[in-house]
C-alpha cells in the first residue's frame, strides 16, 4: 500500500488538501498514516494551547480613542492615492516606459522601408520581451552570486544578508508583475518559471537579516535543487532569440535616413 | 447647547452591517468608522499577537491597520467583507513590523523568550490543577521551545501558519497577504508546519513521558 506524505497529511489537517476525500479513504484503512496524522496533530495541538492574552471587553473603544485623533476628516478618495509620493514615482516609471515604447518603435519604423509599418501590439511585445529579458538577466546574476557565497561552515559567525534581502525585494515587485502578465498572455513556461523564481525570492525575502552560515548554504542548495539558475536561464536565452526576431534587421545604409531626413 | 456625541448603540442601529458603516464613514460620518473598529478590534487584536507575539507590537498593528483601513477606504469595494480586508491590511503591518522587531533584536547578544503571561499559561496549567515538579518544568520548556520555533519561522511561513492554522483563513487570501500564488501559500503553509513539527517534535514526546511519571507519583 502506497503511504501518504507527509505534505499531503499536513495539507489534510491544515483542510487545503485537494484530494481530501481519497486521503480520507486511505486513512481510514492504513493504521500507519493515522499513526503519522496523529503525531503530527499532537505538535499542532499543544501549539494551540499558546495563550492570546484577552485585550479586555473595552479594547474596541480603546483603539477607537487612540486612532481618532489621527484620522483625517475624510477617507481619501481613490483617485487621490494616484497622488501619494509612492504611485508618483510608478506613474513616472510607467510614462518612461511608454516613451520608450513610443521612441523604440518611432526608431524601428523609421529603419525599416516605408511599406511595412510595425503594429502597436509587436511594438507592446517588443518592448516586454526587452523588459522581462532584463528581469531575468538581473536575477540570473542575483542567483548566481548567492550560487557562488562559500560560507564557512566552521564559523559560528551570522553572516548578514540584508543587502541581497533588498535586491530579491526589488526582483519580486517586478516578478509578480511579469508572472501576472505572463499568465494573461497564456505563456505557461514562462509563468511558471517566474512563479518558481517568486517563491525563492521570497523565501530570501523573508528571511531573518542575519543567517547562519549553515542557512546560508541551504539558501544555495535550494537553487541547485530546484533547477531554478536553469530554468532562468533557458528561459532568458529563449527571449533573446524572440527578441531577435521581433527586432527588424538594421538598415543597410544610414545614408538613406538622412536623404529622407533631408528631403 | 451640549451636543451629546451619538453613541455606539445608536449608530449600531444605522450601520448594522459593515457595508453600510462603510458607506456612511466614505460620506463623512466618522461614528460609523467607530463601529467597525469596535466591531473588529479583538480578531485583529488576536491576529497580530499571534504573528508579532508580543502585546505592544500587537496592539500597534491593530492601530496601523484601522488607520490605513480609513485611509484607503475610498479605494475599498468589497464592502461587506471588511473584517478580511482590514485583516489583510493587518497582517500586511503586521509582517513590516516583524521585520522592523528582528532588526532591533539584532543588536541584542541573545534573543530573550518572553515569559509574558506564563502565570495564565494553559501550557503550564494543562492536565492538572496540581502539577509534579517534573511535568511544570516540562511546560516551561515546552512553551520556550514553542515561541523558539514560531520565532524560528521565516515572516511568510509564519504568517501562513497563523492565517491559516489560527484564524481559518482561506488559501487565496493568505496568497495575497503574501503576494504569491495560491499554489506557493499552500506550500508555505506545509513548510511552516513541516518546521514546527521537526523542531517541537521532540518536546511534546518527552510531554508523555513527564505526564506519565506525573500519573505514576
């Protein structure tokens, strides 16, 4: 008889197991798996038993006291969170974008020969095959670096990664975004790619500022683990060459630019 | 003229739903918002001791998130599941302020196991009204070695546990909490627990032998 897993029990008790009902089965037949279940409700039995202190039957009007001084007259309305200083800087960041887009197909239209005019939506794929390419370079050199960390084993000393903590925070923005763009567009591979390389990135992202050297090195082995340095890679390599072939082919003379120009 | 400040019973009869306190807090009637803290302040209260695990922490998340909950209100449009979106808010804060906690505790030599309420424990009061020596020494151990794991936890495993072991919330909205895929807070969910039981594992056998040679004296 084939065991259930450990993740599949857990997954069970925790009641996001997808095939509960099969699981059920099992266990009400394998004494071995109900043992494991048992073990494993034990621990999450006497975590239950932590206290939560009562904040009292006034907590309510309490925190109502505190946060009332500080409440503005009125909620903000929505379009006025378009002014915070953070969605500024991303509404900056999405204008350069498109003056980018705006100037990369302006510069490809005036290479090619007048009859074929690129469409909004080549330009708009152009552009995110550069953008997502640059994504994935910049996390390839983010894994690679962390790949290559030689902790010393012997030390006792915490080593701090606070530095790299940032990085894969800023890597996450841009990756959930892409994911969620990739899984608009139907790109499985890709999608599933950038979700493996979410999860790393987010378990860097969440881990303490200082680690042990030992950590440090299961930090590494995760990524030779799970693939992801290859993944990333293949993945990357497979938008180069999309992007070569998106990108016309340079202009044979420049000197016909500038008659046109001139003209 | 004294103008007598509306209380909350009877602004309880206008908003008896979060939606519609919602709807008078965005025109203007900050009564409304009143019942909606009062409303959710002890779940949010409960949510964020068990993810910061401490009460001053604690109770400056319940704070930030009815806060930001205000502010952002106009941007809000599921209006009757407002105790999850000022959850989410909450352990959002809640995960920030961890972060903030680990950076101050980083200056300290050794990270102290906080004995708050041990005198309340149930831990220590479980099984037995008059427990032996052997079994209390064991409970204190038990509950230390429980804040070590939990403490151990990295923010986002921490966090799915809590969510979902806890407080019963749904996968999708632990994924968004932490800015994943529901597939990824699953497996966060399994890795929390994974660590816990290997690192308490130990601890709560050892509990069955102290509580036998309790029964034994």
């Amino acid at each position: 008889m084939k065991h259930m897993t450990e993740e599949e029990l857990i997954a069970y008790k925790e009641g996001v197991a997808a095939q509960r009902a099969v699981i059920a089965q099992h266990l009400a037949a394998c004494e071995e798996c109900r043992a494991e279940l048992e073990r494993i409700e034990t621990v999450l039995a006497a975590l239950d038993s932590l206290p939560v202190p009562n904040p009292g039957d006034d907590y309510g009007r309490h925190v109502w006291q505190q946060i009332a001084p500080r409440l503005p007259e009125r909620p903000a309305r929505w379009w006025q969170e378009w002014f915070e200083p953070r969605r500024l800087s991303a509404l900056g960041a999405v204008a350069a974008l498109i003056v980018v887009a705006f100037l990369f197909g302006r510069y490809s239209r005036d290479r090619r020969t007048p009859d074929t005019s690129a469409s909004t939506e080549q330009i708009r794929e152009r552009v995110l095959i550069v953008a997502v390419g640059d994504h994935l370079s910049r996390s390839e050199m983010f894994l690679v670096e962390l790949s290559n960390a030689q902790p010393n084993l012997s030390s006792e000393k915490l080593v701090n990664i606070s530095a790299e903590q940032r990085r894969a925070e800023d890597l996450l923005e841009e990756n959930r975004l892409y994911r969620q763009t990739a899984l608009q567009e139907g790109d499985k591979v890709m999608a599933s790619t950038l979700d493996e390389l979410e999860r790393f990135l987010l378990d860097v992202a969440n881990s303490p500022d200082e680690i042990t050297s030992a950590q440090l090195e299961k930090i590494r082995q995760k990524i030779e683990a799970r693939g992801i340095l290859f993944k990333v890679r293949v993945v990357g390599r497979e938008l180069q060459e999309r992007q070569k072939a998106t990108t016309p082919a340079p202009a044979q003379n420049d000197s016909t630019k500038v008659e046109r120009n001139k003209a | 003229m004294i103008r007598m400040q509306p209380s909350v019973e009877s602004t309880q009869t206008i908003a008896d739903s979060d939606a519609v306190a919602v709807e008078r807090t965005l025109a203007g009637d900050r009564d409304a918002f009143r019942v909606l803290v009062e409303r959710h302040s002890h779940n949010v209260f409960r949510l964020a001791y068990r993810m910061t695990r401490n009460r001053p922490d604690a109770e400056e998340v319940v704070q930030e998130a009815f806060l930001r909950a205000y502010q952002k209100l106009g941007k809000f449009e599921a209006r009757a599941n407002f105790g999850t979106w000022v959850y989410r808010i909450a352990a959002n804060y809640a995960i920030d302020r961890m972060r903030q906690r680990k950076k101050e505790e980083a200056r300290k030599v050794e990270p102290a196991v906080r004995e708050e309420g041990m005198e309340n424990d149930p831990v220590a009061l479980v099984h037995d009204a008059a427990p032996t020596p052997e079994r209390l020494a064991h409970n204190i151990e038990l509950r230390k070695q429980m804040e070590i794991a939990l403490a151990a936890l990295s923010y986002s495993e921490r966090t799915a546990f809590v969510m979902r072991h806890w407080e019963g919330c749904a996968i999708e909205e632990i994924a968004a909490v932490l800015k994943s895929s529901s597939g990824a807070a699953k497996n966060t969910v399994f890795r929390a627990v994974q660590k816990l039981r290997l690192a308490l594992q130990p601890f709560v056998g050892r509990g069955a032998q102290a509580r036998a040679i309790g029964t034994e004296s």
